[in-house]
C-alpha cells in the first residue's frame, strides 16, 4: 500500500514537473486588444500562449492594468499594441528600457516607425511589407472624420480589412524571429488568412450594397476606417473624443444633421453609457444598431478576425427596414 502511494506520488509529481516545463517552453505573446489578439491567433503556432490586456467592457483610452498581467508583461517574448495614439495607459510603460525591445507597434505613421527586427534574426518572411497608410491611401481609403483623441491617423486600423493584413504580416514577421519558431506553420498560416480575408472582403462588398445609402452615424469617431474601406456613408459623430462631454453646439449640429439625414442610423457601442446618446436622439426618427470595436463576444480563434469583420457588417445591415434586409 505504501510503495503503490509512494510511487503515486512520484507519478504525479512528474507530470507536475512536465506541465511547468511545457508553460515555461511555449512562447508568450501579450496584446493590448483582443482584436489584435483575434490577429495574432490565425498566425501563430500552437504553442503560442497569449494574454490579452484590457478586458471585455473595457475601454483601451482610459485603461486600468493589473499587478497579473504586469507580470505578463516581464514574461512576454513579445508584446504587441496599436501604438501611444491608441492605448495610452501603456505608453510610458512600453516605452522604458525594460519591454522597449519585445514591444511592436502595429500602427505606422510620422511618429511611429514599421516593425524593424534585428538583422541576427533573418529573415524568414517572403511577403513584402508595406506601410500601412502608404496601403490605405493607395487602396482609396479615406479619412475625413479625422481622430481626436490626439493628433494624427485615425488608431483605430484594426477595423479596417486592409490593413489587417499588414498587421497580420507584421505579426508573422515578428513571430518568426522567436525561439523555436515552425515558420513553414507561420507562413501556411499568414497566407490562409490572407485568402479568407480577400473572400471576406468581397462577400462583404456584395452584402453592403443595400445599405450604402444609409446615413451612418457613430458614437465616437472608431467608425472611420471599416466605413472608409467599404465606401458607407458617414455622416455624424456624437462626440469627438469619448473621455469628454461634447458641447451644445456640436450636439445641435448633429441633432440638425440627424434630422435632415436620410434613414439615419446610430451605431452605439457597449464599451460607453447608452443613456447618453438616447436623451441627444429623444424624439428623433432613428434606427439605432450596436457594434463593439472590441470584438468582445467574439470566439478567439483562427477564424476570429474573419468572424470579426462579418459582425461589423452586420451592424451596419441591422440599420435596414425589415422589408429591404
């Protein structure tokens, strides 16, 4: 009896043992966002454990980190965000000394330089890289409701199908560089996506079609690139940056623009107070439809990011009549 527990325990220890070395051996990414997140999972391997920050129902612009995924942080092989303009609670932090050389910026621009990797790293991507707004204007993207949460691009870039696909190889780019990478998987993985992302694209093209007529109006300005991408009509954005309260003035000039728009549609989002809006809108003829930039509900899984944009689409065909759906 007592050697069969003794050798019970061995057992169990054992496993206990190569459990703790499988966590220690898999590669660990952290991202900010779980749309990001969504990203770094149909490129990765299997054995990349990921740890998202901000949480569902959160909000990236006023962010509240805690003491765990601090501690996710120091054990990151890689960690990637949007970049200072979009998640500024973790600014400084990612920019000091300790997790300035895992840290990747998706977002690129004046201020922020394309993911560069050390030259000892090779080179194993054969995609060729571009500039995301270089792609973005090329592609007819547009940018008039510019963003106000700072000066420059709109952050929000994840919403947009193109440069989700330069975010996606970014990623590769990185994820092939780490310890142990399988970068014949990496790159079998990249190019799926990149096949599911052209179908998606052209399925959500003929979707849209009914609605781009619609007077789409937005909460804060996060809207701009996914209805820039698929040419929707924009019309209004209750409030310029959604930390602040926006003023008479431009609470009429959008109650005016509401009233004179044609099937007006308001795209709420979870993340922020919904009576707000409703007391701007009282009396108004409006349809209103939800969408959440965080992909809050949405599976993580290598389909995530397709499944995504999909639910993007919908929100904005649920501003429809009944009759024309």
């Amino acid at each position: 009896m007592t050697t069969s527990r003794f050798t019970g325990l061995i057992a169990l220890g054992a496993a206990t043992l190569l459990a703790s070395t499988s966590t220690l051996a898999s590669t660990q990414v952290v991202t900010s966002l779980k749309p990001i997140e969504l990203l770094v999972k149909a490129i990765a391997t299997d054995d990349v454990e990921i740890t998202t920050l901000v949480q569902p129902g959160a909000s990236p612009h006023n962010y509240s980190m805690k003491p765990s995924q601090r501690r996710a942080l120091e054990a990151a092989d890689a960690i990637f965000w949007v970049g200072p303009e979009m998640e500024t609670f973790l600014t400084r932090l990612l920019g000091g000394s300790e997790f300035r050389d895992r840290t990747y910026s998706l977002m690129h621009g004046e201020n922020v330089p394309e993911v560069q990797l050390d030259n000892n790293h090779g080179d194993h991507d054969e995609h060729e890289h571009h500039n995301h707004h270089d792609d973005h204007e090329e592609s007819g993207g547009h940018d008039d409701h510019h963003h106000d949460h700072g000066s420059g691009e709109d952050p929000h870039i994840w919403l947009d199908p193109a440069l989700a696909v330069e975010m996606a190889r970014d990623i590769h780019r990185v994820l092939a560089t780490l310890k142990s990478a399988d970068t014949h998987v990496l790159d079998a993985n990249l190019a799926r996506f990149e096949r599911a992302m052209a179908e998606t694209e052209t399925a959500i093209n003929q979707r849209l079609d009914t609605a781009r007529d619609i007077d789409l109006f937005t909460y804060h300005d996060a809207f701009t690139r996914f209805v820039g991408h698929y040419n929707m009509n924009l019309e209004g954005i209750l409030t310029l940056n959604p930390e602040l309260s926006p003023g008479a003035g431009h609470i009429a000039e959008v109650q005016e623009k509401l009233r004179n728009a044609n099937q007006p549609c308001l795209l709420t989002e979870p993340q922020f107070n919904r009576q707000w809006w409703r007391s701007i809108t009282e009396g108004l003829d409006i349809t209103f439809s939800t969408w959440d930039p965080l992909a809050t509900d949405i599976e993580t899984d290598q389909d995530g990011y397709i499944t995504f944009q999909q639910s993007l689409a919908d929100a904005v065909l649920k501003c429809l009549p009944e009759d024309a759906k």
